[in-house]
C-alpha cells in the first residue's frame, strides 16, 4: 500500500497567530489571575517557550493544562459545578 502525502507550504506567521499564546491570552484561556499564572511559572507547572519581554507560551500545553484546572476545580470546587 502506498501512502500519499500532501505538502503544504508552511506560513510561520500563521502559526504563529494559531499555535502561540501571550500571557494574557493564557490568563484568559485558563480562566485564571496573573498572579496565579505567575505561581504555575515559579512552580514549573506552566513553562513559557520563550521569555523575553513578553512570555510565549504553546497553545496546545494551554489547552492540556486547562483540562487539568477544569478536573481539579470539579474535585475541590464541587458546589460551583452543582
């Protein structure tokens, strides 16, 4: 069987836009403060890709970790979730 793939030009500019996140867009996403953001980066548990003035981070790590917030809300915030 042959496999046939399909190249398509890479846009870094769109992926960029797509994939990558600012700490505000993040805060956002995650539905928590800036503070809290700052302790998930002091504990290791969120790691930017890149810190220079501004801290990027990927979109799909930001994503894994709001699940990860959600299950841990439902567990010790159960009357929110009522």
């Amino acid at each position: 069987m042959t496999d046939y793939y399909i190249m398509e030009k890479f846009d870094p500019k769109q992926f960029v836009m797509d994939e990558v996140l600012t700490s505000t867009e993040c805060i956002e996403l995650l539905g928590i403060t800036r503070a809290r953001l700052s302790s998930l980066i002091r504990s290791n548990k969120i790691i930017p890709i890149k810190k220079a003035g501004v801290q990027l981070y990927l979109k799909q790590d930001m994503l894994k970790k709001k699940a990860e917030l959600e299950a841990l809300r439902i567990k010790y915030r159960p009357w929110e979730h009522e």
